[in-house]
C-alpha cells in the first residue's frame, strides 16, 4: 500500500508559528506592524520609530526616542575593517554580495556575536541597523569612482542615508519619499527571507548569522532582488507606446513580469497606495512624465491582460531610480529597511525557540547496494538504527 502525503509546496498556505511583530490580512489588504496600520505610521512617524516599534511592541516617548536617536545617530560610521572588506570586493561583484560581506565581518569583529540574550541581540540589531545605511552608500559610492562620505549627526535617518549616498543634503520631497519606502518594506511577517533568518535563529546560531542568511534570501529576484528587476524591465520597454508589444512577447514567452503578484495578497498588496502616492510626489518634484506613463500604462495593461496587480517592488523601484539610486543598489536599501524586521523576528523566535525541522517525502531510487561490497560484521555491531542529522 503507497502512503499518500500531502506535500506543501512552497510551503504555500501553512501556518508555521505565532508572531507578534506583525499581521497581513490579504482578504481586507492590511498590514499591522505590532497592531498599528503601516499606512499610518508612514504618514506619521520617522522610520527611526518605527524601528523602535518593531522591536520594543510600542512606538517610542519623545525621551525614549531622542534617547535611541541618539544612540543611532553615534553608531552610524562605517568600520574601517568594514570598509577595507568592503574595497576587496569586486567592483562587478553584485552589491548584495558586498552587503553580506560586510554584515558577515561585522558579526565576526563582535566580541558579543555569541551572546544570544536579548539584550545583546537588541544591542547588535541597534547597531547594524545604524551602520547598514554607510554600508549601502558608500559600496555605491566606491562604484562610481567617490570617496566615502562621512555621516552627519544633525540629519535623520533618511537625511543621512540620502547625504551618504550622494554627498548632498536632500530635498525635503525625497527625504519624505526615502523615510515612506524604509517604512514599508520593513517588516512583512513569514517572507522567505524574514523566515530564513528563523530557521538560523532556530539552531540558536547568532544574530548575525541569520541577518546574512536573510540577505541571501532576499537577494533573489522573486523576492527582493523584484526592485531592481522592475527597473530592467523599465529599461527593456523604453516608453510606453512599447508596452503592448513588449507585453505580447513576454507572456508568449511566459515571463514573469517583476514586481507584479504575491504570495499572499493576491488582490493587490496593502503597501503599494503608500508607496505609489509617494512616487507620485518624485514624478513631480522631477518632472518625470514619460517614466510615470510607462509605469501607468504596464500597470493597466498587466492587470487587465493577467488580473495580477503590483507588489510594493512596483512603485518603489522607479522612486529609488528618481533618487539617483543606481538599480543594483535597490535590494540593499531594501536589506537596510528589512533589517529591523528581520531582527525583531530573531528576538521573537530566540524567545520562544523550537528548531525548524520540516519532514520531506523521498522520491529518489529505491535503496540499492555498491556492486561487490560486504559488509564487516564487527564494524556493524551496535551501530545505531538511524543516524542523527
Ligand atoms: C511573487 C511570486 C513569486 C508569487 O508567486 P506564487 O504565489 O508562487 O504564485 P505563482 O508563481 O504560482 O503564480 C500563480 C500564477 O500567476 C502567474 N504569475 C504570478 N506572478 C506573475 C508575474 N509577476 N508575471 C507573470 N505571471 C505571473 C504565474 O505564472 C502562475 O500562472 P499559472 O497558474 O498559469 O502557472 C510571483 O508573483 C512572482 O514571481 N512575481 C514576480 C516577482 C516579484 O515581483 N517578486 C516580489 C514579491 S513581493
């Protein structure tokens, strides 16, 4: 008799824990960070809060705020470990690699890497969370032949990122824009990276072993790598008299159109108004007319030909293109944001541990034997029936 066991592909549809960090509903497209709705805290709060948020359960006082603003504010220089790693890295190298790099070396230099309490993992995710922003603008930065540029304590979080990045203060529209897409790509409860870093965390491995587990993850083009991808198709298409031809070519050919469908929502996602409401301001303060009309007419088109509508890559793949962001470095800012997700998740998981150990059903060939051998029979006395692992 053949056993039949159902196999969760994907893992799609199966419930794997509790958290309390944060809810998507797809059927009303909502999402919570920590019960509070993400529309909400973009209109309202500095990412910096939010960040607090996600790893505290509430938004900060205005003390307890300044106190953690400071404390951000004196952790942002780049290492010069971190730096000299950095400049060993190939230029061509993808700057996802380079990201990994670095957060691996910073785990490494950490004398408290071992410590799981958490307090020290708060203390580690306060500081990556601090650092990552130098990380990201100055790997850009080496890529277009500039030198690095040093932080600047009288800016926030977006200010700064933006002004390390491009050695300009930013216009208060862009800072806007930056500050809304770091809030909404921060937390988005079991996605595949958010769970990788779990499965690390499971293990009781360190804090930063599941961050650089969780940016191989989100480097992959059906995740985060998804911004960077809509960027190409944008550059594939041109303009927007070519996106019926070009649609018409890729569905023949089956393409996956990046930054379009999801997992979970699967009647829009909850993140994209924000977000496109944001891009809209980018449009304007750029006058960037042509790159909205292809955005527009993708948009329609592909959800009227599929009934797939925008993921959060949509909208803010070309803002971050506005910016001045070079494509490949979209997934790092994105790993900049997620990083306070990702470790509000290693806290919970660390907190509440069991290891991540799923079953699989074996469909390779039945059990076979090596022509010719005998086995010892001393060397098979008391062997274990089944190995661990
Ligand atoms: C995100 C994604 C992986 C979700 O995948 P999923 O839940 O496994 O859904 P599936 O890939 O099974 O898609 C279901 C159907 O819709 C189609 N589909 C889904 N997204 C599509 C897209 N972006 N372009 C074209 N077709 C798409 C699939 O081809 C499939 O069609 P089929 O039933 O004829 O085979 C998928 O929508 C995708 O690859 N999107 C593009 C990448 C992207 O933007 N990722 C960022 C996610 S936030």
């Amino acid at each position: 008799m053949t056993e039949t066991i159902e196999i969760k592909k994907g893992l799609a549809g199966v419930t794997v824990d509790y958290t309390a960090v944060s809810k998507v509903n797809p059927e009303t497209n909502s999402l919570l960070y920590r019960g509070y709705p993400v529309q909400e805290l973009a209109a309202t709060q500095p990412f910096e809060a939010v960040a607090y948020l996600l790893w505290y359960g509430e938004l900060p006082t205005d003390e307890q705020l300044a106190e953690f603003v400071a404390e951000e504010r004196a952790n942002r220089t780049l290492d010069e470990n971190v730096k000299q790693a950095i400049d060993l890295v190939p230029l061509d190298a993808h700057p996802m690699d380079v990201i990994r790099t670095a957060v691996s070396l910073a785990g490494a230099s950490d004398p408290a890497a071992f410590d799981n309490s958490r307090e020290s993992d708060l203390a580690k995710s306060k500081r990556l969370f601090a650092k990552l922003p130098a990380m990201v603008a100055y790997d850009q930065r080496r890529r277009r032949g500039q030198e690095l540029v040093d932080p600047r304590a009288d800016l926030d979080y977006s200010q700064n990122f933006l002004w390390m990045a491009f050695g300009e203060e930013p216009d208060p529209v862009v800072a806007r824009a930056f500050n809304v897409s770091m809030i909404l790509y921060a937390e988005h409860s079991f996605n595949a990276s958010t769970f990788t870093a779990r499965v690390i965390t499971s293990t009781m491995a360190d804090l930063y072993s599941a961050v650089v587990g969780a940016i191989g993850a989100l480097k992959g083009p059906l995740h985060g790598g998804a911004n960077e991808a809509v960027m190409h198709i944008f550059d594939e298409i041109g303009s927007a008299e070519n996106v019926g031809p070009w649609l018409d070519t890729a569905l023949a050919e089956k393409r996956k159109i990046m930054g379009f469908g999801h997992r979970v929502y699967k009647h829009g996602d909850s993140r994209v108004p924000t977000m496109k409401a944001a891009l809209d301001t980018l449009v304007e303060h750029y006058d960037a007319r042509e790159l909205a009309a292809l955005y527009d007419t993708l948009e329609s088109e592909f959800v009227s030909r599929k009934g797939i509508y925008p993921n959060l890559d949509y909208p803010s793949g070309p803002s971050y293109n506005l910016m001045g962001f070079d494509t490949l470095t979209f997934t790092p800012l994105f790993v900049a944001s997620r990083v306070t997700g990702w470790t509000a998740h290693i806290i919970e998981q660390a907190a509440s541990n069991a290891l991540i150990r799923p079953l699989s059903a074996y469909n390779g060939p039945d059990e076979r034997h090596i022509d010719g051998y005998v086995p010892d029979a001393e060397a098979t006395v008391d062997r274990p029936e089944e190995a661990a692992g």
